[in-house]
C-alpha cells in the first residue's frame, strides 16, 4: 500500500494483527502518535479482507454472520477533515482468546490447513468455559471500553447522533451489541451491514463513510464507532462531525 498510495520511504508501514479491531486499533495508535511525535504530518490507515474458498468459506466459516470482500482507508491528522477525533479507549480480555482458536495446535511452518472453521474451535472452547461466562465477559469488555470513551468525550450514549457497530447478521448483533448497548438498531447502520456483510477490519471506516456520503450528520453531531476483534479486543472512538 506504501509503494502504491505513496511513492516514497519517508513513512514507516506496518501491519496491525487484531483481527476485526485492526481498523478501530489503528486509529487509536495512530491518535496517538499524533499526539507524542509533533512532527508528524498524517498517518494513512488502510483495511484490506478478502474471505476466499477454500481456505475460508464466508458462507460456513461462522455462525450470525457473512464475511463481505472490501479495502477501507482514512487518512488522520491535524489538519480538519470530515470527522474531528474527540477520544478514544481501548480494553483486552485474554480469557476469551481461545474462543477462535479451539483445541487445534499451532501448525509447523508450511503446513497445510484445511478450511478455516470457527464454529467448530467455539465449540472446543465452550467445552472449558461456559457460555454464559463468555457472554458476561464479553458484554463487560465492550461496555468497559464504552464507558470510558465517552468518558474521556465527556458525553453519554444518548447524545450520539449515530453508533457504529460491527455489520453482524441481526440476530448476532442484536445479542452482542444492540442489547447490552440498550440502542435500537435504528440507530446504526445494522441495515445496511446486513446488505454488505462484516469487512473484517474496516467496518467501522466504511461506516464512517457511508454516514458522510448520506449526510447523516449534521455538523457538530457526534457518532460513536465500536470495534470488536478476535483475542479479544475492543476499540471505542467518538468522532465529531465537522
């Protein structure tokens, strides 16, 4: 993407493994080192998932969802934009990692893979812990990250124009965003994740875009952008319409 976008080797890449908070992590370090390096200019934030048979069939690879192929970019810096950044936060709860790797081992360099299948690794998961307990303790990471985004925005959830959540299949986001958020689906963008499946890594971006290209917003608008990733990680933004 560097040799493409830019052309040149002033700017340092690297590649970012969260999973489907790869996008929403990135902003969150990007922000940051904004902040500590005065003297960097912009940091370009690129998300690319392609879900291909047949090492990952999108249609069986997991349960509530449909993984949808798409490229996702934001540029961010100090300059205004469409978006002003007013905080971030980030939370991590390890217990759950085993959730998308199972009982499988760790493969020898080289080895082939069959295709990829997560309801099959949840199951030996769920296997050593219940259901319930992953359930309570994924609520409690997301809203743990929630609270205090909007903390540090000094702002609550019902002053938030829109909520960005990941495009889940509606049942699944209904259990794992929408109830424990207390929101009605109304206000995200649940309807037309549901038309374009979960990007990986660059839901959030593409939403972000989507709120833009139908003037959504109304300038001063604040909208709340929820990233979940596989590990597991969560990464909360609230960004203001300019």
């Amino acid at each position: 993407m560097q040799q493409q976008v830019l052309g040149h080797g002033r700017a340092v890449a690297f590649e970012l493994r969260q999973m489907s908070n790869g996008g929403m992590s990135a902003l969150d370090l990007a922000a940051s080192r904004l902040q500590a390096v005065p003297g960097t200019g912009a940091a370009l934030l690129t998300t690319g998932d392609r879900f291909a048979e047949p090492a990952f069939p999108r249609w069986t690879t997991d349960r509530g969802l449909v993984f949808g192929d798409a490229g996702t970019a934001v540029v961010v810096s100090r300059n205004p934009g469409g978006f002003r950044l007013v905080a971030t936060s980030a939370y991590s709860e390890p217990e759950l990692e085993g959730l998308h790797r199972g009982d499988e081992p760790f493969l020898l360099s080289g080895s082939e893979a069959g295709p990829l299948d997560l309801v099959a690794r949840k199951k030996g998961f769920l296997r050593r812990m219940p259901t319930a307990e992953v359930t309570v303790r994924n609520e409690t990471g997301m809203m743990t990250a929630v609270k205090q985004c909007l903390a540090e925005a000094e702002a609550d959830l019902s002053g938030m124009a829109a909520v960005i959540v990941p495009f889940f299949g509606r049942e699944l986001l209904d259990r794992q965003c929408l109830a424990p958020l207390g929101i009605p689906a109304e206000r995200t963008l649940g309807d037309w994740g549901l038309d374009i499946g979960h990007l990986g890594a660059g839901d959030q971006f593409a939403g972000l875009a989507r709120l833009l290209d139908t003037d959504r917003l109304r300038p001063g608008e604040r909208v709340l952008a929820v990233g979940v990733g596989a590990g597991f990680s969560w990464t909360c933004a609230v960004l203001e319409r300019v």
